[in-house]
C-alpha cells in the first residue's frame, strides 16, 4: 500500500516589498473587504496562481515574471523578474518556495517568495514539451507535461530539502491514459482524497484520470454523464475537486469519493468576470482564479485581472 501523498499547505507569509508595482484593484470595495477583481500588469498574460496567506503569486505565460497581490489591498508587486520564457502553474509550501512550472522551456525552477531569488533549477526535457501543472506533497513536487504522456516528481528531502539538478524522476503513464494528437493534453494535478495517489484531468478529451505516481498505472475517474471539455487548473479541498473549464468560463465541482476513483459533479460555478479563467486556488475563505484571455490578442496594453469567487 503506498504510503500518502499529502499535501503541503501555505502559512501565512511576511514578505517586504520588492519593487513595488502601481497597481489599483480593479473595482472599488467597501473598506475591510477584499476586492472581487484584482488588476494585474497590462500585456501580463497570467497563466498559474498559488496563494499564501494574504498573498496570491501569478506567472506570466508571456515573459515568465512573478507578480505577488495583495488580495485585501489589491496592490501589486513584481517578485521574480522575467525569464523570457513561461511561468506556468505554481505553488507555495510553507517555508515560503513558490514551484514554478516552465511550460516550453521544460523547466521547473523554485523562488524565494521573500527575495525572489531563484534557489533551484530543473531541467526535465526538450523540445517538444510543455510544462504545465504542480502539485506538492509532504516529500516531493509532481508536475504535468502536456505534450508528453508523462509526469515528473520532484523528491524533497528532510525538512523539505531541495534536490540536486539531476534527481528529478520522470513517470510514464500506462493504463487507461492515452494522448490524443499534440495539442493540451495532461494539464492541471491534484492528489486524491485519501492522499494515496494523484489526479490528473486531460484536457483534449476533458477526461479525469487517477494515477498512481509509484507505477504510472491510470484509471478514469468515474463521473457518471459528465467530462470535463477544457478542463485545466484543479483544486482539491477536502473531497471537492474544483475542475477549472477555462473557455466555458466555469469551474466543475466534483463531489469524490475517499480514494478519488469516482465523484459526481455537485454544480457548476460561472461568474460575469470570467474570462478565461484558468487555474484556481483558495484564500480569504474564496476562489481566486486568473483571467488568461485566450480569446483576445494579446498586445502590450491588454489589461488583466483575477476574479474570487465564492466556494461551494
């Protein structure tokens, strides 16, 4: 029986202020509540958003700089400076790293939230790749790669210790998963309910898959009458699985059962903010999901934001 998977949860981070970046929320809010949109640089183009705290962390696709906002205040601050290439989905543990996925640079590369300083770099492929998703256990970091039908796990050592550049494990997936043409397949993580193994949600065929990370072995999870078509970001709270359907402009909340091998879908969450929302996280007791606009050309004066939600 393989031992669980649990997952890390972000503390409260004090972080000072780098290079603070003049940007307002988005739409006034009565004093002592937080704002419903966040404004995010113009031309940023946001892909992934992790939180911390008071803090959400976003990563731009275009440049790959970190953006930290407060998300009572609405005020903004760049962290990690531009790569030239993506910054993809993230996530902060509780010593304050942010895991970073590189999307085509076939990188994952971890930050110091405090200073932005880049403590750790690692290189899991070439051409053609694409790095998309993370999730974070109590011993090790698993990402997605949606051009190849594989995931990579990242070990942490004690107290959370980062590996050397070169110990990183590359899991192919066998069983039920198959990779369908060379558009988005693997995309969003999360880990199951009873922490035993990993969920993965397939964006092409808007399928969910449970994955054991020890052999790559996937089955579907059964969700009776339902896929989950452009299904990207995902978010597991408890047994609710928030399933982020970017270009429906909604989030599927799948109700799981303890192993995450069957759920059925409890509702469906939608808001006249979305545009094109594409990964979620929880904080303040809401949702906070970045528009990525995929529908609109992007120029350096498109203006973004992230939207919260209520959850369910």
């Amino acid at each position: 029986m393989n031992r669980p998977l649990r997952t890390t949860l972000g503390g409260a981070l004090t972080a000072a202020m780098l290079a603070t970046v003049a940007v307002a929320p988005a739409q006034a809010h009565p004093a002592g509540r937080p704002p419903a949109v966040l404004a995010l640089p113009d031309g940023f183009q946001p892909e992934g958003i992790a939180t911390a705290g008071r803090y959400a962390y976003f990563g731009s696709r275009a440049t790959g700089a970190i953006q930290r906002v407060d998300l009572v205040t609405g005020r903004g601050t760049t962290i990690g400076a531009a790569t030239g290439t993506p910054s993809l989905g993230l996530k902060v543990d509780p010593r304050g790293r942010l895991f970073v996925s590189g999307g085509t640079a076939g990188d994952a590369r971890v930050l110091d939230t405090r200073t932005g300083e880049v403590l750790a770099r690692y290189q899991f492929a070439t051409a053609p790749t694409f790095v998309n998703d993370v999730v974070l256990t109590r011993d090790a970091a698993y990402f997605t790669d949606s051009n190849r039908p594989v995931l990579y796990r990242l070990p942490l050592g004690r107290r959370g210790a980062l590996p050397p550049a070169d110990a990183f494990t590359t899991i192919t997936l066998t069983g039920a998963y198959e990779q369908v043409g060379t558009g988005v397949n693997l995309n969003g993580i999360a880990t199951t309910p009873d922490g035993r193994a990993l969920i993965v949600v397939q964006s092409t065929t808007g399928t969910l898959y449970r994955v054991d990370p020890a052999t790559g072995a996937s089955t579907v999870v059964d969700v009776p009458g339902h896929t989950f078509t452009n299904g990207d970001g995902l978010l597991l709270l408890g047994r609710t699985l928030y399933v982020v359907q970017n270009r429906l402009n909604q989030i599927a909340v799948v109700r799981l059962n303890h192993a995450g091998t069957a759920g059925a879908l409890t509702e469906t969450i939608t808001d006249p903010n979305f545009d094109v929302p594409t990964t979620v996280a929880k904080a303040l007791g809401r949702l906070y999901l970045p528009n990525a606009r995929f529908t609109t050309p992007p120029t350096p004066t498109t203006p973004y934001t992230a939207v919260a939600v209520r959850t369910h």
